[in-house]
C-alpha cells in the first residue's frame, strides 16, 4: 500500500512536470534532435570511445567481462543501422586478436555472464558474413543448453534476473545467424518461467530475495532482456502474449517512476535516491523499442522515451563517457548499501545501453505485435 502510494504520487508530479521538458508540437519526438543530441552524432562519439577504450576483464579471472560484449553488440548493432562499414571493419579488428594471440581472453562456456560472449561474434557474422564467427557463437549458444535441467532450462539458471538480458542476447542472435526457431522456443519458456517466479505485482522485480529493493540496472536488465526477446518472437508465438502482457506492466511501473527531468533512479521507487545513468540507458532503450514495434502508446511513451534521451545526453563528457553509472553491485540488505554504492564515469554498464538506444532511435517503425 505504501509503495502504490509513492507509485501514485511520483506519476502525478512527473506527469505534472514533463510539459516543460516534453518536444514543441508538431515535433517528432525521434528525429528531431537538439544539436548535438542526435542519436547519429551520440552513437558516434560512444562507438568511437570505445575502439579507444580497453579490455575490460574479470578480475579474477582474466577473461572478457560480459560489460564490454554488451557494448560491444551495442556498437555493431549501431554501425548496422547507419550503414557505417569503416565501423563495422574497426569493430572486426579489435575482435580478430582473439582468435589468435589474445584467444586466453575468451570465457568459458559455463555461466551466464561468460557465454554472452558468443552474441558478438554472432553479431559479426551478421555484418560480414564470415562463417568462422557464426562456428565461434554457435558453441557458446548451444554449449548453454547442452545439458538441460529436467524442467528443459539451461544448466547455468540462477534465477538472478540480469541473467535473462545475457541468456537472451546469445540465443536471439543464434536464431537470426540460422532462422532455427528452437533458439527462441527456449529462450521464451527460460523467460516465462523467470517471470512467473521472480516479478513482482507491480512489474518490477527485486534485486534478490533477500534484497527486496528495486535496484535500477537490475530491472534494466530485465528490461531490455524482454525487448530483445519480444524483438524476435513471432506474432504468433504462442508464448508471446504473456510475455507482452508481462512486459507492458513493467513499462507501465517504469513510467511512472521516471523523475520529471527524464532520469532513472538507483533505487527506482525511492526519490531520495540519486539518478543512474546505466538502468536509464536500459529503460529508454525498452521504451524507444516499444513504440516503434507498436507495443506501447506513441503519444504516452514517445515523448518519455525522448525525455530520457534527452537526459542521458547531459550525462555525457566530452570524451563521449557516460557519467554516473552504479559500480557493479551484489546483493545488499539495506537501502543506505544502494544509496552510497560508488558510481564510475565510462563504464561499459553505461556505454552499452547509450549504443543500443542510439542504434534503436534509427530503426524504421514496424509495428510489429499487439499493443
């Protein structure tokens, strides 16, 4: 009841707010763009900040972190849309050493956050057709359900949610590098049961069970994980209706917890919480998604789309590094550990979902799916 009653509160004042910040009339909210704000100038300056940038590796273990291959899609998904193939050939080189003298880089096929490694060579066989990328990604996503649980989920289920963004970001693209709809069959039924078991009533999900806060790249994570799913489903998956129902009640949540401003907080619900660049890259991307496929309302989730657009592009330096991106974060069991979690400037939490909404704002409209 208390939540339901902030959740009232936080819309009512930012729905009160957002006429200062929403476009002129007559304005079409994703192609008209301040200068310098454009979703062709941004994608630019990130992709190109991150040819520049280095690897960025597990501690522990020395191999590629599942935050770089998010940018790293991000970026390609991003020279596809603009055609740009100078990009897409930068982005190649930097992946090449790893068949060769950097090939100790490359994680293992045995955990979540290790085998979304094989969506960017799948990606790369999109854009160049090369088969030794297809080969290389095509083990990392049938290695994930090589050896199947009894309920017909992969071995590597946590049941943590992020997880549903790293699992569907491999299979997805194993669909479109074969057309093999098994792929999505059981990545739709691996979301449905996530869903079922760990979505709360108001469509946002805890960070964990004994963390019951809604930690915003957390349910970034799930976000952008639904959209990439609903993405490729057909409109007559016969799982697709419960997901799409699924997802319009996390946007719904997500709407109305936006600040005026555009922005997303750490913790969404909670007002004295700071602003987070990483879970607002994520939701924006959901809702820009949303209203081009013809998910979501055009005229409710357009222009909030724009708002955060808009927003994130104030968070940017001139070195094209995203600012205000919540550390990596485990599992805290009070709201002062989200409240003082550091925060890091040109992470690729932050990087990669300012690529994917760029790469997502010049996407023609389609339409595809029921509202």
């Amino acid at each position: 009841m208390r939540f339901h009653t902030a959740l009232v509160c936080l819309g009512l004042f930012g729905l009160a707010s957002s006429a200062a910040t929403a476009a002129s009339p007559g304005v079409d909210v994703f192609t008209e763009w301040p200068a310098g704000t454009s979703p062709q100038e941004i994608g630019h300056r990130v992709a190109t900040r991150f040819l520049a940038s280095p690897h960025a590796l597990w501690p522990q273990f020395g191999t590629l972190s599942y935050s770089e291959i998010c940018a790293w899609t991000g970026a390609l998904d991003f020279a596809e849309r603009t055609g740009d193939r100078k990009l897409t050939a930068q982005l190649t080189a930097r992946f090449e050493p790893l068949l060769g003298a950097e090939a100790a880089l490359v994680p293992p096929i045995d955990h979540v956050d290790n085998s979304v490694f094989g969506a960017l060579p799948l990606a790369l066989y999109r854009q160049t057709g090369h088969a030794r990328f297809r080969t290389l990604g095509l083990a990392f996503a049938d290695g994930q359900w090589d050896r199947p649980t009894p309920e017909g989920l992969t071995n590597q289920t946590r049941f943590w949610i992020d997880d549903m963004y790293m699992i569907t970001a491999l299979q997805v693209r194993a669909f479109r590098a074969t057309g093999h709809t098994a792929y999505l069959d059981r990545t739709a039924a691996q979301m449905l049961v996530y869903l079922d078991r760990l979505q709360q009533p108001n469509g946002l999900f805890f960070h964990a069970p004994a963390a019951p806060f809604f930690w915003s790249r957390g349910n970034g994570w799930m976000a952008a994980g639904l959209t990439e799913l609903l993405r490729a489903l057909p409109a007559t998956h016969p799982l697709r209706p419960r997901l799409l129902e699924n997802y319009h009640r996390m946007m719904a949540t997500l709407l109305a917890l936006q600040a005026p401003e555009g922005m997303w907080r750490q913790l969404l619900d909670r007002p004295e919480a700071w602003p987070e660049a990483s879970g607002t890259g994520m939701f924006t991307y959901a809702f820009v998604t949303g209203v081009k496929q013809g998910w979501l309302d055009a005229a409710t989730y357009g222009p909030a789309a724009r708002r955060a657009w808009l927003a994130l592009t104030t968070y940017l330096e001139p070195n094209a590094e995203l600012r205000e991106i919540c550390v990596g974060t485990g599992t805290g069991s009070d709201l002062q550990y989200y409240l003082d979690r550091p925060r890091r400037t040109g992470d690729f939490h932050g990087q990669a979902p300012l690529l994917w909404t760029a790469a997502a704002l010049l996407e023609s409209e389609t339409g595809s799916g029921a509202k």
